[in-house]
C-alpha cells in the first residue's frame, strides 16, 4: 500500500484561507481482494469528533445529524476512493495528515497480516 497526499490552499472572498489534504490509497490486487473479503470497507480510519452518547428521540437524531455535517471522517472506503479533506488552518491539516499516516500505517499491518491467513510466516530471529 502507498499513500498518496497532496496539500493545497485557496483564498476565499474576503481573503482567508482554507486548506485542504487530499488523501488516496494506491493498493494491490490482493490488498483490494482482502478489504473485500474481510469487509473492511467501512472501517473508520480516522475521526476528528467521537460520538459518545448519541442521545435518543428527536434530539439525538438531530445531533447526529449535525455532527455528521460538521465532521471530518475517513474510511478504508475513502482512502481506497480518494478524499477531500477542508481543515480551518494549517495546523488542523498537519494534525490530520499525521493521524491519517498513522492511520494508514495500522491498517498497512492489518491487510500484512490478512494476506498471511491460511499460510506460514518465517520470522528470522538473530541474537544481538
């Protein structure tokens, strides 16, 4: 698996400026082959706000709702499609990208070892 980042900025109207990340997954046949076959597609990668209590009722619904407006989210989905990450100010972005390498790190030894299922594994092991 290879990540692919690209950071960019634009000005607004009133001359702020907004960043934004753009981040994709360059993965193998047998990486894609196993986020299938495992269903990983859905795993959450990375999660700018957590959802502890999700409430209830109509109240809860409507948190919900806003929260999934104002959040940043990035699946296995997402990193395998590609996405677009808008962040308010350079360091927001350089937290992102750091969490989302991190991220992608994990996942990276997840689909290792995933591949290695229903096989062997020779681990040389030197004394030092």
């Amino acid at each position: 698996m290879k990540l692919l980042i690209r950071r960019d900025q634009k000005s607004g109207m009133l001359g702020k400026v907004t960043f934004s990340l753009s981040v994709r997954a360059q993965l193998s046949a047998d990486e894609k082959a196993n986020i299938k076959k495992y269903k990983l597609g859905d795993t959450m990668l990375y999660e700018r706000i957590k959802t502890i209590d999700p409430g209830s009722g109509l109240i809860g619904l409507a948190s919900r709702m806003a929260l999934k407006m104002i959040n940043i989210t990035i699946s296995v989905n997402d990193l395998e499609n590609g996405k677009l990450v808008e962040c308010k100010d350079i360091i927001e972005m350089l937290a992102v990208e750091e969490q989302v390498k991190e991220a992608a790190h994990t996942f990276s030894a997840v689909l290792s070892a995933a591949s290695n299922f229903g096989g062997e594994e020779v681990i040389e092991i030197s004394a030092t």
